[in-house]
C-alpha cells in the first residue's frame, strides 16, 4: 500500500508502527488489514519489504517451502541499523588466513547453526529435534510443580516486603530468568547480568555499538559456561545435551552455544513482558479476573486469549525473505524479496476472530499465532503457557485485593522494544 503525502507524491508507508495503546496494535493495521493480506512498507534504513496482514495469508506464508527464515540470504529483512563491512585492504598479497582463524571463523559458522530459528528444513529440524523431549508437554508437566514452587517464593517475599511492589522487577523478570536458568543450568546468580544484555538486543533504538556490544558479551558469557559442563555435566538441559548430542558429534559445542542463546534471550523475554501485561489486563476487566478467581479451570483458555489479544513479539520472530516468486491476492512478491508477518494484525483478523478487538476468556483463541505456524513454532509454547497459568493464578489466589499503584497513564510501556511489555509496573494490596 502507497499513500499520498501533502506534495502530491506516493510514498510507501514507514515499518515498524509503533503502539500507541498497549491493549492495542498499531492503529495502522486495521486500515492495512482491511485494504490488503499483503502491503509493502518502507524499511527504516532504507530499501523496501513486505507485511502480511490477515491470518489465512500469514499461515500460508509461515508454512510455504518458497519462504526461508535464513537471514544470510540476500534479501533478508531488517529494521537495524546495516552492519558496517570491514575497510577493504585488497586481496594483493594479502596473507592465507592462519589455522586458528579458520578455527575461529568455523566456530562462528557452527554458534550460528546453533540457533537453528534462522534455518530452514532440513538442517531447522536436526537441531529442533534435540530439544522436542525437553520442551513437550509431559516434561512441562513434570516441571509445573517446580514452576509453582519459585512462583510462591516469589510471592511469599512480596508479600514479606510489604507493598508497593514491582510486578515486573518481583515477579516477571525473576519467574522468567529463574525458570529458564534451572532448565538451561545457567547460575541465577548471572540473571542480572543477562537481563541486562537481553533488555539492550529487544531496544528498536539501541546503537548498533550497543547491541554488538551485549552480543559479544553474552556470547562469551555462554561459551566459558559450555566450556565448564562439558567438563562436569549437570542434570540439565545443557548437560544433557553434552552427554546425548556433543557427544555423540551430532551437536558441535559452538552450535551448542549458539542453540542456548536462543532459548535463553528467547525463553525468559516474552514472558517476562507477558505475565505484568496480562495481570494488568485482568484488573482492567475485573468481572472476568472474578470469574478466573472463582474457576481457575478457565486459565489455560484465559493464557491463549491474553496471547492472542497482546500478541507482544508482533512481527520480531516472523521476518522471512521469499527464495521464489509468489502471488497472493494478485500481488506478487518477487524472490528476494523480504518479508515480515504482523502477528498482532493476523490475530485480530475480522475473518477468523469474532469481536477482535473485545479480551474474552472465553474465547476459543488457541488458533491464534502468537507463537507462529508451521516448522518453526515456538519450541517452548508450553513453558511459557505453564508459567502464565501459575504465575497469574498465583496472584489471583494469593493476592486478592492486588491493583495498580499509578494511574493507567503513567505507567511506562516498552513502545521502543521489539517485544511489548512494561519496564515497570507498579501495586499494591
């Protein structure tokens, strides 16, 4: 879509929009939504992509073979800022690279492999499939217990410590990173040190010095922590994959390291923004928190719903790039051509969902795609559907009298991240 500025001329429309309200999406989305499943954008650094605006559009896209999440192609799109190349000193005698940087540049290809979201199948699902036990349903289940203990420690020093609290800082962040650090075996004593790190790569408006800056460092981070469980591994997910993948040299440790970035800058995010948001969203519908109050069997559908109806990472997951040319609704989409799926436009989709823009948890909502479609589906859904359900039934048990410390308008909400949420959230009981 083109619009008309006040000189007469079309121009694309700027991407990423930005929320203006946080129960909200982009207002822009309805009116693209309505017009096209597929509108071109202008990029912030230039050069020009697509967005998918509809849900039937945005399955099709996400499971279509024509369609690669491999960022090394050319054509791959990003709203960062480009990554300067290296001065260029000419190939004339310019000297063969030594063993260990050609060691060092495998490592970096392997770290890479490792978070296998950016590869397509086959290679996508031989690293995906290491990890299929640890994330299932039944090791989630088994794991709930665990959950619902570090929730009500949580809780228990909120409530020793008297209010006003911060549900962000006491029980989002540390739920979140506790949960991910006992499954990963990360030290929790770290957690500040990553949060920080993760908090810089989520900031649409961070310097590019900046990101570099807590990527290298994170990964170094993980690297030396790789190093120490290959030598003593721990009855966690990181030991055993040592024991049953690096092991076995289907996983290199590099790739190892590249695969627990993933789930650590991934796994303790979302839902550290998801659980404050989705709490204040209850108290501003109080008869349905009372009802969720009264029938915690309602939860599961509740946790879709607030999933749906957020839809916080939006398009940061779902940038793809097209590798042959596709027409949908009569537009085609030119190989090369990059792509970005609007989760929270597809999940208020007029076609699929009644009411769209009305939270009801009683919504039959699990179709939503807040996690993705297809191959690439969020690996640790049920994790972080396992922590919404406890931490939020956690604090409408124990809590009741729970509500916000500051008006509505004051609190301050991540409109410059890549994943929505609060930086804090203040209230009191």
């Amino acid at each position: 879509m083109t619009e008309i500025d006040s000189n007469g001329s079309v121009r694309e429309l700027n991407f990423p929009m930005s929320r203006r309200c946080p129960f909200a999406p982009p207002p822009e989305y309805e009116r693209l939504r309505a017009d096209s499943p597929l509108v071109r954008v202008q990029l912030p650094h230039g050069g020009t992509a697509w967005v998918v605006t509809r849900h039937a559009e945005a399955q099709q896209l996400l499971t279509d073979p024509r369609v690669s999440s491999d960022a090394s192609r050319p054509g791959f799109p990003s709203v960062r800022p480009p990554q300067e190349p290296p001065a260029d000193e000419g190939t004339d005698g310019a000297e063969p690279l030594t063993a260990e940087q050609l060691t060092e540049l495998a490592e970096i290809a392997q770290f890479h492999e490792g978070q296998f979201i950016n590869l397509d199948p086959p290679r996508h699902g031989h690293y995906r499939r290491m990890l299929i036990s640890e994330f299932g349903a039944r090791r989630m289940n088994e794991l709930r217990p665990e959950v619902q203990r570090i929730t009500d420690r949580l809780v228990d020093d909120m409530l020793a410590k008297g209010s006003p609290a911060d549900l962000v800082e006491d029980l989002g962040l540390p739920l979140s990173s506790l949960v991910i650090c006992r499954l990963l075996g990360v030290p929790y004593e770290d957690h500040e040190y990553f949060q920080s790190a993760t908090r810089t790569l989520v900031q649409l408006d961070a310097e590019p010095e900046q990101v570099k800056a807590a990527m290298e460092g994170l990964i170094d981070f993980l690297d030396e922590l790789v190093k120490a469980a290959v030598r003593a591994p721990g009855d966690n997910l990181i030991g055993r994959l040592i024991n049953e993948q690096v092991g076995s040299g289907e996983l290199t440790r590099a790739a190892l390291v590249g695969m627990a970035f993933l789930l650590l800058t991934a796994g303790h995010e979302a839902t550290a923004n998801m659980l404050p948001l989705g709490m204040l969203t209850l108290l501003e519908h109080p008869q349905q928190l009372a009802e969720l109050r009264e029938n915690p069997a309602l939860l599961p559908g509740a946790v879709d719903e607030l999933l749906r109806f957020h839809s916080v990472s939006d398009w940061a997951a779902f940038d793809r790039v097209a590798v042959e040319d596709i027409e949908i609704d009569g537009r085609k989409i030119m190989a090369g051509e990059g792509i970005f799926v609007l989760s929270a436009s597809a999940n208020r989709d007029e076609r699929v969902f009644e009411r769209p823009d009305t939270f009801d948890i009683h919504r039959k909502a699990r179709h939503h795609i807040a996690f993705g479609y297809g191959v690439h589906q969020c690996i640790g859904q049920n994790l972080a559907r396992a922590e919404l359900e406890i931490g939020l039934g956690t604090l409408l048990r124990r809590i009741p009298a729970l509500r916000l410390d500051k008006p509505m308008d004051e609190l301050p909400f991540k409109y410059q991240n890549f994943v929505f949420g609060l930086h804090a959230m203040p209230v009191r009981w």
